[in-house]
C-alpha cells in the first residue's frame, strides 16, 4: 500500500469517527466542517491507491462519483421547507450512483445466466414500492423510483460479482445494502418526520461504512486485476 493512500485512509477514519461520535452526543457544531471533507478524504485515498499506474474509465467514474456524492453532502446542509436543496442533493447523488454501477458492471457487459438476469431485473419491481412509502414528500416521484432503484441495482451487482466468484464481490453486496439502509433513515425523517435515538450518527454511520465498502470493492478488484 502506498504511503499516501495510508494517510488519507487514516484521516477518512479519524474523520468519521470524529463525525459520528460529535453528532451522536448532539454536538453539531463541527458537522457542517467536517462532511464536506468526508468523501475528499476517501476519494484522495481511493485515486492515490490507483493513480497514476490505473487509469481508464473505471478510475474516471469512480472519481466523478466521489466528487458528486460530495455535492451531494454539501447541498444536504442546507435546510429548507422547499426541499429544493434536498433534490438538488438527491440528483446529485443519483448521477454519482449511476457511476458506480457503470465502473462495476462496464458499460456493455452482458449477462450470464438467469440467476444474473433475475438480480438485475428484481429493482425494476421493488424500486416502485420503495418509492410509494414517501408519496407525501415534496420530491418528484420519479426521481424518487429512479434513486431507488440505483440504489437497489448497487446490490445486484455485489450479487453478479459474487456469482461471477469475484473476490470483493460481497463488499459491493454489503455496501449497497448499508447505503439503502442510510438513505431510508434519512428519509424516513425528511418526509415523514420520523424520528428515533442517535438518528444522525446512525445515518451518518451506515453511509460512510459504504461509501467505504463500494470504493474499496472498486479499488482492489482494480489493483487484483492488474496484477493477474
């Protein structure tokens, strides 16, 4: 492992900690400081383990999904009854999605088999249904189907990795999987106002453990690529 990608992984684990922790004892002065730096300190680390050896398209997409998802965070900062912001954050992170599925699956790999035809058929369905629980929220619901099922799609690919023996396929999996569960929390509570004990530092939590578990998925599966 190269040094830098050693300091950056560090500090994007000093800084989550540090996130998680002041949120859940409901210290929020160091939040808007400290998310903006959350996914750069991550993204740092991810392209210095990569770069300049591992370039292409999968390095590209996998920075502008890091650099969208921190757009995103940015834009989830601010707070109003519009929810203009929140889309805006939303759509962001949907693009950012997009590119995450795009560098694990390619852009024209086909499937194999019905088992792989199945997991990427199954968030057309469930998508839908996720998306009619926030029916109330000021949000296009289209926009809402099309996230979700980005979101769900993450974990078919996990899915199709581990079906196709890849050695971090059950990164992907798990790192889908803590994402949906980040996002519902956080949308449980901005359109139905919901509300339960450490709410922000366990959505914070669950994002960062897979933002890190995506990434890492892409990472070495690059750098095991490169070295077969």
């Amino acid at each position: 492992m190269k040094a830098s990608t050693r300091y950056f992984g560090i500090l994007f684990v000093l800084l989550s900690v540090l996130e998680i922790v002041t949120t859940g004892l409901g210290i929020t002065s160091f939040h808007p400081w400290i998310k903006p730096l959350l996914i750069p300190s991550l993204a740092a680390a991810a392209l210095c383990a990569l770069l300049p050896e591992h370039r292409g398209w999968q390095t590209a997409l996998l920075a502008n999904a890091l650099l969208l998802h921190t757009v995103g965070d940015i834009l989830l900062l601010f707070n109003d009854p519009d929810y203009a912001f929140f889309e805006a954050g939303l759509r962001a992170f949907l693009v950012g999605n997009i590119c995450y599925v795009i560098a694990l699956i390619g852009f024209s790999e086909k499937l194999h088999g019905w088992k792989e035809i199945l997991l990427a058929a199954c968030p057309l369905v469930i998508a839908p249904l996720i998306a009619s629980h926030f029916k109330g929220a000021a949000i296009s619901q289209g926009i809402l189907v099309v996230y979700a099922f980005t979101l769900l799609y993450l974990v078919s690919c996990g899915g199709i990795w581990l079906l196709r023996k890849r050695r971090f396929g059950w990164r992907v999996l798990v790192g889908g999987l803590f994402f949906i569960a980040s996002d519902v929390l956080l949308a449980l509570n901005a359109f139905n106002g919901v509300e339960f004990p450490l709410r922000h530092a366990t959505v914070m939590g669950t994002y960062l453990i897979a933002e890190w578990l995506l990434v890492s998925a892409i990472v070495r599966d690059r750098l095991q690529s490169a070295e077969a």
